[in-house]
C-alpha cells in the first residue's frame, strides 16, 4: 500500500459517522417522580464540604462531589435567599458592572445519566432554563424552568434523564427585563451515582481528610 493510500483510508476511519443515536430524554418537575426514574443519586446541597465559608466567593472552578462547577459571574454560596434545604444555596453573583447573563455549569462525572435540581428566579420577567449536553457538547435537552410567575425565590424542581450520558448542565437566565433582573439560585443538585472508577478517584482524594481526622481522634 502507498503511503497516500494509507492516509486516506485512515481520514475515512475517523469520519465515521461517531454520533448517529438520538438519545432519549425526560424532563421531570416533580421530585419523587423523577427520583424513582434516575436509580441511585447524589444529593450536593451546597452545605459545607467544598462550599465553605458560607456566604463567600468561591474559587472557579470549584470541585464538590465529584461535579466542576464554574459561573459566567462569580461563583457563590448565598445565605441571603431563601434555600431549599439548610441556609445555603448556590448563585452566579453578578460581577459590576452585569455584563454576562447569570448562569451556572456542573461538568459532571463519567456515567451521569440522571440530573436535577431546585431553581428560583429572583428576576422581574425573567425566564430560566437548564440545559444538558452531551461529551461533544451537543444539546441533549433543553428545559425552560419558566418561573417568573412564581415571585421571589420560590423554587422549582427541574429534573432530566438520558439514555445518553449527560456530561454538562448549564442553568442560566434568558431574558431578564433589566441587567440585575438575571439572578437565579439553585439548591439540592441531585446527580447519578458515579461510576466505580470514579468513586474509587473521589475516595483516593478523600484520602488524606480521612487519615487526618483518623489521626485527630487518637
Ligand atoms: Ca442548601
Ligand atoms: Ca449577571
Ligand atoms: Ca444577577
């Protein structure tokens, strides 16, 4: 074979079509509902753990269960809004001036098939929606939290499964009426048990904090 040959032969390798399966998606608004559908979960509820201090800034991005967490603003634990559960809940905390339009993403853990989360919608007018994506970062689904009506702080439950593996959500506002009318919060981010690799990862990382406290109670 010449060496031309073998090149293009190796360029029809890689364009094989690598995409083809439309994955099946489900949208959930209701907790239980979609807890008996996604099999075992993870419950982040921005709690301590990764997320302290409460009530700060935290760094971007921000590891916490295994999820990678960043904001189009800054990244915070907020204790100022109503939660869900405890006192905190999760906010991309406008940076002055608003140029970006509030929104969080969680890059999630290998074998992610099931997410969900509360989401409130502090924006007059405002519309939220989540979004799920898949490793090459086409949309999986997308779901519009439509909260406006619902007023300050109360919370939804937006909940989606995939035959696919999700590997991002993004929650963000769409169109806010004002710049500051873009503020979202979301609490109790509900997300597939990881895969064993993954779990085995997490617990070398937690090694260390493990053997410390060991230490500590001698
Ligand atoms: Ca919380
Ligand atoms: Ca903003
Ligand atoms: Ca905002």
């Amino acid at each position: 074979m010449s060496k031309i040959y073998r090149q293009s032969a190796a360029i029809l390798v890689v364009g094989v079509c690598v995409h083809c399966v439309q994955a099946a998606t489900t949208t959930y608004t209701d907790l239980p509902t979609f807890q008996s559908a996604a099999g075992p979960l993870l419950v982040d509820d921005f709690e301590g753990g990764a997320w302290l201090p409460l009530d700060s800034t935290q760094p971007q991005p921000t590891l916490s269960l295994g999820v990678s967490w960043t904001s189009s603003e800054e990244l915070a634990v907020s204790t100022t809004a109503g939660t869900v559960s405890g006192v905190g809940g999760l906010v991309p905390r406008d940076i002055i001036p608003p140029d970006e339009l509030d929104s969080l993403t969680a890059e999630l853990p290998s074998g992610t098939f099931a997410v969900g989360t509360w989401i409130a919608n502090a924006g007059e007018g405002n519309e939220v929606e989540m979004v799920a994506l898949d490793s090459a970062g086409d949309v999986l689904v997308s779901v519009e939290a439509g909260i406006e009506s619902l007023g300050q702080y109360e919370y939804r439950f937006v909940g989606i499964t995939s035959t696919d593996e999700i590997d991002k959500v993004i929650i963000r506002s769409l169109q806010p009426v004002l710049p500051f009318d873009d503020d979202l919060i979301i609490d109790d981010f509900y997300f597939t048990v990881p895969e064993p690799g993954a779990v085995a990862l997490f617990g070398l990382l937690m090694l260390p904090t493990i053997q410390r406290r060991r230490n500590q109670s001698r």
